[in-house]
C-alpha cells in the first residue's frame, strides 16, 4: 500500500508556458510513478490534447485534473515553499539547492501546509522575474558543457527524488523488503526436526553431533527463514524420513505415473501432493 499520500499531495508541480502537450503528458507520467498528482499549468501554449494523453501512458487521471492559470502568481496560490528549477547556473546569486536537498525540503514543508516546484518553458526555462519569485532554485547538475534536460526528464528526477527521500524518511524501504523471520519456537522444531532426521538416515551419530548441529544452527540463523521457508524444509525431512512418497504424485497427475505402470492402482500417495507448499 501506497502511504504517500498524504504528503505527496500538497506538493504541486507547476510548467510554466509548455509548447508541448506532449511534454505536459509526459510530465504527467513521470509525477504518477513516482506517486505524486498535483499537475498546475501557467499559460499553456496548448491544453492537453491526444497527443499529451499518449505521452501520459495512463496518467491522464493526472491531466483530467490540471489546474490552468493565467499567471504564475495564481498558480502559487497557498503556497508556503516555492522551488524553482533552472537548467542554467544563474548570475545572480539566489538559495540554490541540489535534488535531493530540495526534496527533503519539499517534504518536510509539505507536511505543514502546499508546497510548489516550478518548472520553466522548453526554450528559455523561467525568467528571472519568475525565479525571484522561488524560495530556492533547484539544479540538476549535468554535464557543463550540455546542461538542459528535456521538461519531462528534469521532473522525473525531481519526482523519484521526493519518492526516495520519503521512503527513506519513513522506513518504506525496510518495510517492502522486510520478511517475517520464523519465531524462536518454530525454528527450534526445525532443529529438532534436523536433529531426527540426521539420526534416521544415518547421516550422524546422535551422541557426537552436538558440534555438527550448533554449527547447521549457526547457518540457518544466519538465513533467518520464514514460516513458508521452514515448511519447506520439514517437508524435505519428512521426505529424506520416508514419511513421503513419489506415488503421492501420480496419484494427482497419472500422466506422470513411472513408466510400466498403471497409475490407477498407485497407492501410499498423499493425496493432497505438495499442495501445502
Ligand atoms: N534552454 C532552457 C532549458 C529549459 S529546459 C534554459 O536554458 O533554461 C525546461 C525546464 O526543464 C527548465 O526550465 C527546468 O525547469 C527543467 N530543467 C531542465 N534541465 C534542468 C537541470 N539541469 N536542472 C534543473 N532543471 C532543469
């Protein structure tokens, strides 16, 4: 489940003067992976047409919700934190940020109130009137001697940067790839289990392999299992135990039945098969 919300969406990405509906689509794409859905337009040379609703590849929720402005003042409207982002280094001296400082700083404000990255036109980026009305300007530094990226990649940059930085920030990295290691108790049948099985294949001799055990200790913790990881292995113990049989199989499937035999008198099979796993 996607938390972001909540955050995500009092930031706003504000195009000023786009000549491309395509650019606006594709800016619109780049905003909805990364789960963000706040699409204000300032004079658009053109509204969003097929064109843009091709390049949103699924976004056009995004463009069906845009919000038009005649100037960039009234897109700015409630804004506590404005960024502006410009290709070029500027002469004049004014707060500049990198990607992943303006994202952090676009998230912690937008937990207190509307937030606004603004992004200038394809040709000439923004003004200078245009950025003095930004908090801060935002660079992506890029390679000097070609530093303009098209509209749209500029967004998605700055788009993954915010979703990154609040998956950080909120510990979504470790909860997506978190498992839920088997409990103490379970992993302690495991090993009792191991323990047997050893013992009746002849695998080892029950009064010396305490060494052996503590060292097969050693690598299943080290593994951390799950619950569905433990059955699994059981199963196989079961099996190596003779608790298990191949026919249990044929007996399900009786196209795989062993070659010679008549899969109807197949007996001793667990009907269930390996279902549980
Ligand atoms: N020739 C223009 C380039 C505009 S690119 C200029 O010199 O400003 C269109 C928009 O994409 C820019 O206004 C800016 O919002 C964004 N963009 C492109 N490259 C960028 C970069 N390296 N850093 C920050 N924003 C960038």
């Amino acid at each position: 489940m996607d938390r972001s919300g909540e955050v995500f969406d009092r930031i706003r990405f504000v195009l000023v003067e786009t000549t491309h509906p395509g650019n606006v689509g594709a800016v619109a794409r780049a905003m909805k992976t990364m789960g963000l859905n706040r699409l204000h337009l300032v004079n658009p040379k053109v509204l969003p047409d097929a064109e843009a609703i091709a390049r949103a590849a699924g976004a056009d929720d995004l463009l069906a919700a845009v919000q038009v402005h005649g100037d960039l003042v009234d897109a700015l409207r409630g804004c506590r934190l404005v960024v502006g982002s410009s290709a070029r280094l500027r002469t004049v001296e004014w707060p500049s940020l990198e990607p992943a400082d303006c994202a952090r700083r676009l998230l912690a404000e937008a937990g207190e109130g509307e937030v606004a990255l603004v992004l200038g036109r394809e040709r000439s980026g923004l003004t200078n009137d245009e950025l003095a009305r930004c908090h801060f300007l935002v660079h992506i530094p890029t390679n000097p001697a070609f530093r303009s990226l098209n509209l749209a990649s500029a967004a998605q940059i700055f788009a993954y940067e915010l979703r990154r930085t609040w998956r950080t920030a909120t510990g979504q990295h470790d909860k997506e790839t978190e498992r839920d290691p088997a409990p103490a108790e379970a992993m302690e049948g495991f090993y009792a289990h191991l323990a047997q099985t050893m013992a009746d294949t002849g695998f080892s001799d029950p009064a010396q392999s305490q060494k052996l055990l503590r060292r097969l200790r050693r690598l299943f913790n080290r593994a951390r299992p799950d619950r569905v990881e433990l059955n699994i292995l059981r199963g196989i113990l079961s099996a190596a135990q003779g608790k298990k049989s191949p026919e249990r199989f044929h007996k399900i499937n009786p196209s795989r039945s062993p070659p010679g035999r008549d899969p109807s008198t197949a007996s001793g099979g667990n009907a269930r098969g390996n279902s549980k796993e």
